[in-house]
C-alpha cells in the first residue's frame, strides 16, 4: 500500500547538548516534488534521515544520501539492483519484472556505458547518478534525496531533476530533496520548506528574496528572465 503524507511531528533531534532539530512539524503531502532549504548546519540531512528512519518499515521509501562513499566491489549494474532486493530475493534472486525497473533506471539516469564499472571506481558524479538509479529503481511511492546533485554536471543536474519532475508528473511519485542550488530549486520545486537553526522558518508555494535573505542572512536580488522565469542573486 502507498504512503500518504509524511508527517514530521515536533521532532527534536539533539548531539550532546546541542540542538540540531527543535520541535519540528510539517505534514508533506504526496505528489509534489518539496525542497527543504536552508544554511549549513541547520538540520536538513537530520530531518530527513528522521523522516527516512520513520517510515523505512513501511517498504515504500527510498533514499539517496549526501555522501556516496566507495568500498562497494559491485559492478554499477549489481548496486542498482540491490534496490529490488528484499528477503525473499536473496534467496530466489531478481524477477524479469525487477530486471525491467533496474534496466529503466540505469537508463534514465544514463548510465549504460557504466553498467559493468566496479562502483568503486566511478568518479563522485557517476556515483551520485548511480545511488539516484539505486533509489528510483525501488520503486517506491516516496523518495528522499539529500543534496543529489552536489557533484554533478549542469546536464546531469538536470537530468535528474527532469526524471523526477517525469515521475511525479506520470507516475504519482513524491520527493522530498535537500537543496543548496536555490535556482534548481525554484525551477522544479512544488514546495519549499525554509529552515534556520534547527527550525523550520516557514513553508512556501514560491520564493521571495524577502524569506530568502531572513534565512541566508544575505541579501538577494530577483532577477526576471526574457522568457519569464525568475532567478534569486545573492548579492
């Protein structure tokens, strides 16, 4: 059965003495693609990984971390497919259906020409495509990405993007991402949730420099391209 909305209630998360989340809520709702934005240190990766460790019983999450790190002896082709592995399968190995949703997902995230490259050796971009292809090919009705395009190319950042907008768009699907790339953001976006110091600040159907330079503590500017589309400057 798929998930309905992920519900964050007033989740406090603390290291010691320090507070990372305080008190956080929020219900996200399904079929929407939310952005969570905010500095470094203000609890992003420690609310989703709250999120993702909620609800991972359930079957039907998938999850792409922010560090992708080596020491996997897999050909590209085997991690990606560990996204189809449950129980069962370890014992009765992948179904055609399976086979179907690994070789989509290496497609869509293009690698191909990969397929057969020990994980290990892939360079941080191809690694980030491959854990994404890994996650998508779970096939779940939620998806969590923490900073998944952090080290990748402006064609692959799109790309990525793009599939998700697909799979949201003709398959339901719903994502919750971590951002730094505020323009990404506001180009593929349905939601975003702004936060500071461990709380969330507010959360917005659109971005105004206004809320944009409260939570960065910088000023930003707007700037209206010739087709229409806005862009936010730090200035």
């Amino acid at each position: 059965m798929s998930l309905g909305p992920l519900k964050a209630d007033k989740i406090t998360v603390t290291y010691g003495k320090r507070i990372v989340l305080d008190s956080f809520s929020h219900t996200f709702e399904p079929g929407k693609i939310h952005c969570i934005l905010g500095p470094n240190g203000c609890g992003k990766t420690t609310l989703v990984k709250s999120l993702v460790a909620r609800y991972a019983a359930s079957g039907d999450i998938s999850y792409v971390p922010q560090n992708v790190y080596g020491n996997v002896a897999l050909s590209v082709y085997d991690t990606v497919a560990l996204g189809r592995y449950d129980k069962s399968r370890f014992f009765t190995g992948l179904t055609p259906d399976d086979r179907a949703l690994v070789d989509k997902a290496i497609s869509d995230m293009e690698l191909e020409a990969l397929s057969d490259r020990i994980f290990d050796t892939l360079s941080g971009g191809e690694k980030q495509r491959c854990m994404t292809a890994r996650a998508l090919a779970q096939d779940t009705s939620w998806t969590v990405l923490d900073e998944p395009s952090s080290s990748l190319d402006i064609r692959h950042n799109q790309l990525t993007m793009r599939k998700l907008v697909d799979l949201r768009d003709n398959e339901g699907k719903s994502f919750i991402i971590v951002l730094h790339d505020i323009n990404t953001a506001v180009r593929f976006a349905d939601s975003f949730i702004l936060m500071k110091g461990g709380k969330l600040v507010c959360v917005k159907d659109s971005l105004d420099t206004e809320v944009l330079s409260d939570v960065f503590e910088s000023p930003f500017e707007m700037i209206t391209a010739t087709e229409g589309a806005s862009f936010f400057c730090p200035l």
